[in-house]
C-alpha cells in the first residue's frame, strides 16, 4: 500500500507538469481539500482552477519530485518548480518573462486510493524575489 501511495502523489506532480488537468479526478477525490499557505481549496475544481491560473502565468511550469515518504495513509514529497514568467496572475502581475525555480513540500492524505487531502509549503517570497517583486 506504500509503494502504491507513493506512485499516487508522483503522478500528481506529474499531472500538473503534463498540464492535464482534466486528469486529476484519476488521482484526486471529489472532495479534495487543498490546504494552500494562503488559503484553503474546498474541491478538486476549486484547485482546478487555482492550478489554471499558476498554469497560465507559468506556462513551462515543471515539477520535479525530488524525494517521497510514506507512511500510513500519508505521503511527503520535497519538490522543485520551475517556470518562466510569461503570463499575468494577480499574485505577480504583468510577465516578467524572468525564470524561476522554486522548492516546496506538500502531505498528501490518501484513502481509498485517492489523495482526499494536502498541506502545501514553498518558499514564495523567493519566487516574488525571482521576479524582482520583493527586495532579497
């Protein structure tokens, strides 16, 4: 069961790389709450398009999943994003066609073989300093 739930979270990461949201019903239940640092996603199309709007604005977006923990019903993953600037959304503004990389580490509950939850941290001061948006 393990071995299986760590596939499940890579495939997740994977799914946003490939941009194929309309997959992500394969991975994630319904009911999926998104505990983002800001704020919390109620469903898997609130986070539809919440990754909609971060797809637009990082249209070359790419996530690669460094390392993967599991145990019982929950799975850890430390990954890095990286993108170019080349779309607008309200948290960053206008493109800046500036690249940015960015690490992060996200839980995912899983039950029944879908991911019914996740808790997200990443380092967004350092993407807004990427784009010259914030001092270093």
């Amino acid at each position: 069961m393990l071995e299986e739930n760590k596939v499940l979270a890579q495939r997740s990461w994977e799914l946003v790389s490939q941009q194929n949201l309309d997959a992500l019903e394969t991975v994630y239940a319904a009911d999926l709450v998104l505990h983002e640092p800001d704020e919390d996603l109620q469903s898997i199309e609130e986070a539809r398009q919440y990754l909609s709007g971060y797809l637009a604005a990082f249209p070359d977006m790419n996530f690669t999943v460094e390392d993967v923990i599991a145990e019982g019903d929950q799975v850890v993953t430390r990954w890095t994003m990286r993108g170019t600037h080349r779309g607008e959304i309200e948290e960053f503004g206008p493109p800046t066609g500036k690249q940015v990389e960015l690490e992060g580490i996200t839980i995912h509950r899983i039950e029944d073989g879908k991911i019914v939850e996740e808790w997200e941290r990443y380092d967004n001061l350092g993407v807004m300093q990427q784009l010259g948006l914030a001092p270093q």
